[in-house]
C-alpha cells in the first residue's frame, strides 16, 4: 500500500466508519491505526511497522494470518457456488460436511447445528432455540436466562443483555431484564482470600440453587457460561465449578449453553473444551472465532439430539421452525471452516497448543515479580495480567492513569499487540506460536508494566 493510499484510507475511515469500542472524541483527532498486511504471527501496519500479534487478530486467527490455502479454498468455492438460498430444502455442499463434522467432533450427542453469521448471531439463534424448545413441549412459562457478571456474549441486543460487563451497556437501553438473570462470576482473584477454592465453588453452586429458586425453577430454562471466561478477564473457575452448575441445570430440568467462541477450535488444546477440559455434556454449544480462523465471519449453534427431536415435531398450526439468516451456512465460509479444519489436524495444532500453552502459562507466572501486576491467570493459549496501583492491597490503577492503555501502547513501539481490557491486559496468540515468541511477548510486556508508575 502507498503513503498516498493509506492516507485516504485513514481519512475515509474517520469520516465514515463506526468503530467498535472507541472513543469518538479523540477517535476524530486520531482516526485509526490502518492494518495493511498480516503474516504467520505479524501483522504489518500503512507506517510499516511490523508487529508480533499477541491477540491473533481478536482470539480467532487460530492458523495464523496470511495463509494461502485458505485464500485458494475460499477462491475456489467461489468460482463453484458462492451463494444461494439456504431456506427450506436446499443446501450446499460445505454447509452439510461442515454440519457432518461438527456432529462428529462436538461433545455428547450435538448432532445438530443452526449456521449463523458470528458469535453474537449464534448466541442470539441459541436462545431462541431454547425458548422454541420449552414452547413446542408445552412449557410455556419456562423462558429465564441465567448467565454471569463479566461474561461476554456479544452486541446483538440479546447478546449484550446476556453479557454482564457493565462498561458494554453504558447509555443503551435494557430490553431483557424479565427475562436475562446474572449471578456472580466465577473469579478467583475477587474471592476472599480466606477462603478456599473449594469453598467459594460451594458458595458460587449455592447462589445459582438460590437463584433458581427464587425465580421458580418452572421459569427458568437455560444457563449460560464460557468454560474461561474471556473479554471479562480470562476468569478460570474453581475446580469442578462446571460440571457442578451442570448438575444443577439437570436437576432443574434446565439447559446449559456453553459459549464457546473463543475457546473452541484449539485455544485450550481441544475442539471443544467443555467436555474434554471441563467434564460436562452441553445442551448448546456456541462457536464461532476460531471456526474459520477469523478468514471469513461464520458462527454455528449446535445442540442434542433431545432438542432437536422436540423442535422437529409437527407444529399444531402447521407452521415452520421460521428462524432463517441470509447468509446460513454460507457456502464459502463452510468451506473456509473445513480448510482450517484440515490445516489444524495435518499440522497438529491442537496438540502444538497444548504444548505450548503451558509454556506460556508458566513463562507469564514470571510477571508476578513486578510491582504492579496484582494477578497473572490463564489457561491454554488465553492469559489475563491484572495491573494494580498496589497489589498487597489489590488497590486498582486510578482511571486517569490509564495503566492499560499505557502498557498497550508501550507494547506497540516495542513491536507486540496486546490488548487491553481496562487495566487488564489479555494474550491469545495465533496457535502456531513458538517459544521465541512467546518469550518476546513476555519480555516486552515485562518492560512496558516496569515503566508504570503508582499513578
Ligand atoms: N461470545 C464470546 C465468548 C465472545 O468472546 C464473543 C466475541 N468476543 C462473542 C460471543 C461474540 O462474537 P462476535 O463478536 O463474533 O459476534
């Protein structure tokens, strides 16, 4: 790209688009950083910087930028078919392998999967799925949505209601309150310290029983929950905590959504975590991210056999299960989902991530060392820094300090994207990281935290 045309792109950019997350007041001043090219583990920005993407785009790159299978996959489908109608009874090739593989690899008996466009879109359908489940068994009253405070499920309107990070809702309205409950996170680093791990998955089981309870368990359908935590801190939960809210759910006659967006597709080593880190059987299972690398948008709600058994029965009134996208199981994403399929397994990536994922976790316990980093907590290729103006106290940063997004810039000039949630920095690296690398991150972040002052 040119000086010329990257010049243009920033102006276009400030003037017209909307960005996610950002500030318009100093977003009018400074416009955007413009990406113009991605490789392996870098990305290169319009100054030529090239950087060491220690996010993998926004926990999705799982295979790493720039590869040219994926661009040949996605090319090639598009010269075949690249789009027609999903609805009713057509469909296309990729769309019904892609749903073939998923009903092989996914946890339990998830045979079934409603394409959508992203993570929110899929979040959305699944609700909607479980509503549309209790209605067709007769059920009617049994609607409630229990998820967390500090879960992260996306920017749809029922997304965002599900989500339970306060800074996503400033200033919009609430259209979900009758029906979407939280109950607290699973945060190891807020418990008391005084308690044990053991204990505060007691008392976290407990709130969720006594929430239940004082909704009525008739009313309420569903919990959902990432197996870690993402956006809302890389919160790993006590020992067992899963499996026990699981139990719970079975025993309510209630399902459990797991949102597995971001640690689906390898970040913890697996296909899917809740079954194989965690040891339980989702009733939903809720992908996107990694599903394609991030090459091209595509999300997928997968649920049982029972669920689809109820909501295939014949309809009283003779009508269709008339929940229909555009763009389900688009063809070139379903395509760009099995190449990145069999780039994961030939290159063995979920085993590479296995491996180096407890690299990384155990270089990142080095940090702890430093004077302002109060908790370093992760799991698999996702870590979370927590930045503390005292951390004996666990007094955080003031916000005129702007801890994180010094660290975050910091990093930049050194070379290395990090990401900055408030004063928490999180990592997930593309899954093809090495140990050089990974060492990289850990010495930059190392110099951008020392250069904190108390504020
Ligand atoms: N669920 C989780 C756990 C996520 O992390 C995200 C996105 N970060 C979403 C859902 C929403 O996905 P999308 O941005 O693709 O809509």
């Amino acid at each position: 790209m040119t000086r010329q045309d990257a010049n243009s792109a920033w102006a276009k950019d400030r003037a017209h688009v909307l960005h996610p997350y950002t500030d318009f007041s100093s977003f009018k001043d400074e416009g955007s950083q413009v990406i113009t090219g991605a490789e392996g583990m870098y990305v290169t920005d319009s100054d030529g910087n090239r950087l060491l993407d220690a996010i993998a785009g926004l926990w999705c790159v799982n295979i790493g930028h720039g590869r040219r299978e994926m661009a040949d996959a996605i090319s090639d489908q598009v010269m075949k078919m690249q789009y027609y109608n999903p609805f009713g009874h057509s469909t296309n090739e990729p769309a019904a392998e892609l749903g073939a593989w998923l009903a092989t690899h996914a946890p339990g008996d998830l045979n079934h999967v409603y394409y959508t466009t992203g993570g929110s879109t899929a979040n959305d359908a699944a609700i909607r799925l479980v509503h549309y489940y209790f209605t067709m068994k007769g059920q009617h009253q049994k609607k409630k949505i229990i998820s967390r405070n500090s879960a992260y499920h996306g920017a749809t309107y029922v997304a965002a209601e599900l989500t339970g990070i306060h800074a996503t809702k400033m200033s919009f309205d609430k259209v979900g309150e009758h029906f979407i409950n939280h109950v607290s996170a699973a945060n190891m680093y807020a418990k008391p310290d005084d308690m044990s791990e053991d204990a505060y998955c007691d008392f976290l089981v407990q709130e969720f029983e006594d929430r239940i309870e004082q909704l009525g368990p008739d009313n309420v359908a569903a919990f959902i929950a990432e197996p870690v935590m993402g956006a809302g801190g890389v919160l790993v939960a006590p020992k067992g905590y899963h499996r026990r809210m699981w139990e719970v759910c079975k025993r309510h006659d209630m399902l459990y959504i797991a949102d597995e967006v971001v640690t689906a597709f390898g970040r913890l080593g697996h296909w899917f975590a809740s079954e194989e880190v965690f040891d339980y059987q989702p009733d939903i299972l809720v992908a996107a991210k990694g599903i394609t690398s991030g090459y091209i948008p595509l999300g997928a709600t997968l649920i049982s056999d029972e669920i689809y058994e109820v909501i295939s029965r014949p309809q009283c009134e003779g009508g269709v299960f008339s929940m229909g996208l555009t763009y389900f199981g688009h063809p070139v994403a379903c395509r760009a989902a099995l190449t990145n399929i069999e780039i994961i397994q030939r290159e063995g990536l979920l085993g590479h991530a296995r491996n180096m994922g407890k690299h990384f976790q155990e270089t990142a316990t080095g940090l702890c060392d430093l004077e302002h980093v109060g908790d370093v907590r992760g799991h698999g290729l996702m870590l979370a820094v927590d930045l503390m103006a005292d951390k004996t106290t666990k007094t955080p940063f003031p916000v005129t300090a702007q801890a994180g997004a010094n660290v975050f810039r910091t990093c930049a000039e050194l070379g290395v994207i990090v990401r900055p949630v408030g004063d928490r920095i999180v990592l997930s690296p593309p899954l093809v990281i090495e140990k050089a690398e990974s060492n990289q991150i850990y010495s930059v972040l190392r110099q951008a935290i020392s250069g904190l002052s108390a504020g």
